[in-house]
C-alpha cells in the first residue's frame, strides 16, 4: 500500500472559492491524498500541490461555465474538474464520465460522502455513450488527451450551440493551432485561450474553449445519429 503524502495547510482563498461547501472541498482533498493516493487515482507527489494545482485550479473553471446548464467531464479520473466544480456551482447538473472501474468506484464514493446530488457518476468512455447520454450544454476536460483527440470524444456529446471547455497548460494555443482542422470537421465555429482564477491562482488557469454550431461532432457524427435512429425504430416496429 502507497504511504499517503502530507496536506498542505488549507490555503486561506480557498474558504472564499469554496465558500458554504469549504469543508466539503478539505475533506474530498483528505480522501484524494488518503484513499487516492492509496487506489493510484493519483501520485504522492501530487499531494503537496493538490490545492493550488488541482482543487483551487478546477474550481476557477467555473469563472467560464454559464448557469443552470448540464455539464459531462470527460475522462474525469479522481474527480478534476468535475467535482470542484461541483462544489462551487450547486446550479449545474454534472455528469462524471470515467470508463475505470476502481474510478467510477471512487467517485461514486466521494459523490455519496459529499451530498452531491446534482451530480451523476457514468461509467464508460465517450465513443460508447455517444447518443445515448442526453447532450450537454458543456463539456469539460483536464489532462485527457491532446486537443485533436479529446475534442473526437468531447464534441459529439455536446447539444447545438454547445461548448468544450479543457483546462491545458503551456501547450494550449499549440495544441489549438495544429488541431484547428480537425476541429472544423467536428463542426466548431469559434475557439479561443481563456485565462481565469485572478486572485485565486498562479499562474492562472488556461482554458480552451471550443463552440459548436448547429451539428456537434459534425457531418459523420450525424450520419451516425440519423443511422442509430432508424435502426431503433426499425426494432421498436418488431
């Protein structure tokens, strides 16, 4: 069994990030650094910056999210962005995607532990659930895959005019750039860097947002959808 790492002392803004739900947000950082660490959700040398790099900098995520929408986080492993999210925004209605067993296991646990309602625990990767989760206003993503592959799996769930919203690093307008055909096929119509989390973290966090028209995951996708739904009534009439 992996020794758990130290915490950190709580920094002082995340009681103003976190506000009536901060002690929700310590103890999911005591299970992340207990029993995440335990499970290899993630590494011990996380846990001295799982503040500052991981809770503090998913929560700010939210700065970018519009109110009362649905949300899926694709690839959301232990829980990042999703459950920050989360718990800053009890208006959203989240669901964590995570094909991993002994993940889904985790966040089914910290979900029930924390009093989660508005959030639901998917097992099962993107591709699969394609057309058979409800589409969503918002998908979100962290350290999933570089952007041409992530945005293969994250735009296809999104409903018309809806976006991706992927936390990157110093890669992103890299990332952007060779990914903007891909993207296009995919049926974006905008993309821009957004840098949020002023005050709370540093360096800010750097989000990709990726908009989509009238037809999320583009011209195949739909073929694909259009196909799905003959053959589902074509069975109904049997």
């Amino acid at each position: 069994m992996t020794e758990a790492a130290e915490l950190p002392p709580v920094p002082e803004k995340a009681r103003d990030v976190f506000g009536d739900r901060f002690t929700d947000a310590v103890r999911y950082a005591e299970l992340l650094s207990e029993a995440g660490v335990q499970r290899g959700l993630i590494g011990p040398r996380e846990v001295p910056r799982l503040w500052e790099r991981h809770l503090l900098n998913c929560a700010v995520l939210s700065e970018v999210v519009p109110e009362g929408v649905t949300v899926c986080d694709v690839g959301s492993g232990a829980g990042l962005p999703g459950i920050p999210l989360a718990l800053v925004r009890e208006d959203l209605k989240i669901t964590l995607l995570e094909p991993l067993l002994r993940r889904t296991n985790f966040l089914t646990e910290v979900v029930e532990l924390l009093g989660l309602d508005h959030v639901t625990v998917v097992r099962g990767r993107a591709e699969e659930v394609m057309g058979k989760l409800p589409p969503v206003h918002v998908v979100t993503a962290r350290a999933v895959a570089p952007l041409d592959r992530l945005a293969t799996w994250g735009i296809p769930l999104l409903r018309p005019y809806g976006e991706m919203l992927a936390l990157k690093g110093d890669t992103a307008e890299e990332e952007l750039k060779s990914a903007a055909t891909a993207l296009s096929k995919l049926g974006a119509v905008e993309t821009s860097i957004l840098h949020v989390g002023e005050g709370v973290v540093d360096p800010l966090s750097t989000v990709v947002r990726v908009e989509v028209g009238e037809s999320p995951g583009g011209v195949r996708f739909a073929a694909k959808k259009a196909k799905a739904a003959r053959t589902g009534r074509s069975r109904r009439r049997r």
